[in-house]
C-alpha cells in the first residue's frame, strides 16, 4: 500500500516538473482483474491540465490463440508501453485492436500495435471521425504531448462494427456491440464472454465526472439498457473497475439524470448557459473529480442540445 502511494506522489510530482517520461516507463502497471483480463490505468488528469497521454482505462484479454486490446492511450509512447507489458505476460499475436469511441486519449496509442499487424476494431462510424480530427487531434497531441505527439498517428479501424461483432481469441470470445448516440456518436461496449465482463468505454465513469459530447438522453438510454444485463464486473473508460453493477452504473447515472434535469430546468425557467454552468449537477460536485471543469464542459454541450427540445 504504502509503495503505491508513494509511487503515485512520485508520479504527481515528477509530472508537474515534466520529468515523468523515465518514471512513467518503469511504473506503468497492468493489474489483473480476473482469469485472462488485465487494466491499466490511466491518471485522473484534464486534457486541458497536465495531460501526458495516459489518463484512461487500457484492457487486455488474452485467449488461448491470441490477445485483444480495448483502447490504447493517448500516444504511440503509451500504446508502445501497453504492448510491452503484454510481452511480459505472453507471446500470442495481438489479433484485435478494439477502441471503445473517438477520443484521442483512447485511440492514439493504436499506432504502436500497427506492427502487430492486428484487426483495429471499431464503430461503424470511428474511421470517418477520427479522419475528420484528424488535424485537430495532431495538432492538439503536439501542442500537450511534444515530441510523444508526433509520432502518434491516426490510424483508423479495419473492421467496422455495425450492430454487434464477436471475436474469437481462441478458447473465449469477445461480444463487440455498437451503440446509437451517446457519450460520443461512435461508442461501442465490449463483453468478454468467459468472464463476463463488460468494457463500458467512456459511456461509465468512475471516480472522476463523467464527460458528454454527444447525446445526454441517448446516453442515459444505453446505461439502462445495459443495466437490464446482469455483469460479473465492469471497467469503465475511466477510474476503477466494479463488481457492484448497481452503484458504478448507479452513479453514472444519477450524474447525468441530475445534469438533465437541472439544464432543463434552467431552460425552462430562462436562465442562461453561463449561469447554468454555475448551478447544474452541483448535488453531485463533491462526489467527482474533476468536477468543475467537466461540468461546465457538459452544460456547454447539453444546454443548446435541450433547448430545442
Ligand atoms: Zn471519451
């Protein structure tokens, strides 16, 4: 315990000097989580804050003909360091590269797994997503990542998955599904059938706020359709993973009914976006981190979204 700690302040520090590349290179953990699924996770840094291209849930699940891998950090840097810690557990191919939506601190670790040369898996819309910001997402990667950004290209999915896909790793198969618009417009969920495991992505976040770019309504809609299925465990896109099904998609939940519900409310009663970043969703303020900024991030989507309800 008191090792963990200390590394993770380490961690904090060195970061905050710029200094954290040898450090993350030594301490970059893959926990095991049941028989043949690994995680690693990601730090609870904004984008916008600190941001050193590790901040999300990286899985592994390993058959006995081959690996898959959902989601691949936010640099070839990152990615480069999952596929060497898989190396310390096996030798099988990475046969899939799955990731679960859009967003770059996800997806741009794929290019370390080009030479695997893998099936990328994704949404049926991903390619055409990540291609349109592409430009803007390179640029960003530049900009908060330096020398990690340039060598983290985009490479986009092989395999488009329209509704639902399985895949096998020999000995266990993994149930891809697509979902319609909810965190982003390009989400997909992974069941890992031997375990039964769900990879939620970042349609469930634990520990730190939940962030919506796409639909609120739709994505409250997918959370209780899968909260209609009963799962063994559930790692979300960030923060940890849960056996309680009930309180990690509970809380997410709770979060964005209460953001729903209070932008509405704002609407209705004529209040502005800018003071509506001010007020909704605080009963869930001290339940989060991260709270203020992703917050006010939500409002300033979900706000002009509601008001043409
Ligand atoms: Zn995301």
């Amino acid at each position: 315990m008191l090792s963990k700690i200390s590394l993770l302040c380490l961690g904090l520090v060195c970061t905050s000097m710029g200094v954290s590349a040898e450090l993350a290179q030594t301490s970059f953990e893959l926990s095991t989580i049941a028989e043949g699924v690994y995680v690693h996770h990601g730090q609870h840094l904004d984008i916008d804050d600190g941001y050193q291209g590790d901040i999300c849930n990286l899985s592994v699940i390993i058959g006995n003909t081959g690996v898959a891998v959902i989601d691949t950090g936010g640099s070839k840097r990152t990615g480069m360091q999952l596929l060497a810690a898989i190396r310390r557990l096996t030798a099988l191919p990475v046969r899939y590269v799955i990731n679960t939506h859009v967003h770059p601190d996800h997806t741009y670790g794929n290019a370390a797994f080009v030479g695997e040369h893998p099936e990328f898996i994704g949404h049926d819309k991903l390619a055409k997503q990540m291609l349109t910001r592409q430009a803007q997402y390179e640029k960003l990667n530049q900009r908060l990542l330096g020398a990690d950004g340039t060598d983290s290209l985009t490479i986009v999915p092989t395999q488009a998955v329209q509704t639902q896909l399985t895949l096998d790793l020999g000995g266990r198969t993994l149930t891809v599904q697509a979902h319609p618009m909810a965190h982003t417009q390009t989400d997909i969920s992974v069941v890992d059938d031997k375990t039964n495991t769900l990879f939620a992505g970042d349609l469930i976040f634990a520990e730190r706020t939940p962030v919506i770019e796409s639909d609120l309504n739709g994505l409250i809609a997918v959370l209780e359709h899968l909260n209609q299925q009963q799962f063994s465990q559930i790692v979300p896109g960030h923060g940890k993973e849960s056996r309680d099904q009930a309180s990690i998609i509970g809380n997410a939940l709770r979060y964005d009914r209460a953001l729903l519900a209070d932008v509405r409310m704002s609407i209705k009663k004529g209040i502005s976006m800018e003071n509506t970043m001010e007020t909704a969703a605080q009963s869930e303020r001290e339940r989060w981190l991260l709270f203020d900024i992703a917050n006010r991030r939500n409002v300033n989507t979900v706000y002009p979204q509601l008001e043409w309800e």
